[in-house]
C-alpha cells in the first residue's frame, strides 16, 4: 500500500514508462547467441548453459587434471618437508617476527592474487596452450561465475599449489646447503614464504 503511494508520486517510476524502458531497448550484443528475444523474459543468460561457458568448460583436458594432480601431490610433499624443517630449526627469536611474516604473507598473497586475477581477464585468450591451462578458468568464471563452486578440490586448487612448488623447493634446497647461522639468518623469509604459501594454496577454497 505505502509501496504504491510513494511510486506514483515519483515520476519515471510509473509502470508505463518501464514497459517502454524495455520495448524501446535494444538486446545487448553477445556473440554466442544468449540473448534474450523477449526482453525482460526471465532466463538467465550467465551460467552452465551459457554457450561460451560450456565451450569453456569442455576445454578442460584430462592433462590439465593430471599437472593439477600432481602439482597437489608434489606441493604437499614439500609443504610437508619444509614446516618440518623449520619447525626444527625453530629458534626464540622466531616468537617476535614470525607474526610479522604472517601478516606480510597475507597482505602479499592478498594483494597478488588480485593482481593475478586482473592479469589473466585482461590480457591473452584462452585459445593458446598456456590459455587453454591457465587462463581459461578465469574466463570461465566471467560467464558462468559459480563454476567454481562445483569444481572439486583438484580444479579448484591445483594451480595455486602449483605457485608454491618453486619457492618451497628452493626453501629446502638452502636448508640442505646451508650452514646453522646462514638458515637462522633466512628464518625470517623462509616463514614468510612457507605461510605467503599456504595463504597462495588455499586463495581459491575460501575466496
Ligand atoms: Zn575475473
């Protein structure tokens, strides 16, 4: 009742005015053919029927689910092997700056994922190999945007836990060939990398 009062003391609110709205608009352009010919008919025109999405989505290769594989598996034995390690080499100063490395690696990991994210909507195509791999679930996300919460735990992470292989590798590396104080020297970074890690493996799963 109130509702109706306050409309018809607006002008350009009126139900005649919005009926022209829509006959006089012009679809929007989409080149797969999902527009609606009826305007305002209500058919969604994002999501899993979305031509591109589906064409997007059957670009996801048994290859593809095997580097995300593996990239998990690799990851979490060396995720496993480096919080041993430093753990092991845990010294009392690590009490004040560990802190500092975690929030340092939430701000990076925070900051990089967004920069990341940008970088893969804005430029290449999914159709190269290194699109086809990498960049065709960012597109995927912008026609279909709750893809992602029907992928499982491989799609939805390999990736990023394929970001931590090198860093994590190289962490282990130093602590195989460094003396006691060159890797009490490095505590401060290699727990900053290990957590910016962590924060990296997990963007997706909780994003
Ligand atoms: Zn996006």
């Amino acid at each position: 009742m109130q509702f109706e009062d306050i409309s018809d003391s607006e002008p350009g609110c009126s139900s005649m005015e919005e009926e022209n709205v829509l006959v006089d608009s012009m679809p929007e352009d989409d080149p797969n053919g999902n527009v609606n010919v009826q305007m305002g008919a209500a058919v969604p025109r994002w999501g899993p029927q979305h031509a591109g999405a589906r064409e997007l989505a059957g670009m996801y290769s048994r290859e593809k689910r095997l580097q995300e594989r593996f990239s998990i598996g690799a990851s979490s034995i060396l995720f496993t092997f480096v919080i041993f390690r430093l753990i092991s080499t845990w010294s009392s100063d690590n009490w004040k700056s560990v802190p500092i490395a975690a929030f340092l690696g939430i701000l990076t990991a925070d900051f990089a994922s967004g920069l990341v994210h940008w970088g893969a909507d804005t430029f290449g195509s999914a159709e190269t190999f290194i699109g086809r791999n990498f960049i065709r679930p960012f597109r995927e996300h912008h026609v279909d945007p709750t893809a992602i919460t029907r992928h499982d735990f491989i799609e939805c992470n390999g990736d990023n836990f394929l970001l931590c292989i090198p860093n994590l590798a190289h962490i282990l590396y130093q602590h195989f060939t460094y003396t006691r104080e060159e890797i009490h020297e490095w505590a401060f970074i290699h727990w900053y990398l290990l957590l910016l890690g962590v924060y990296v493996a997990m963007t997706n799963q909780v994003c």
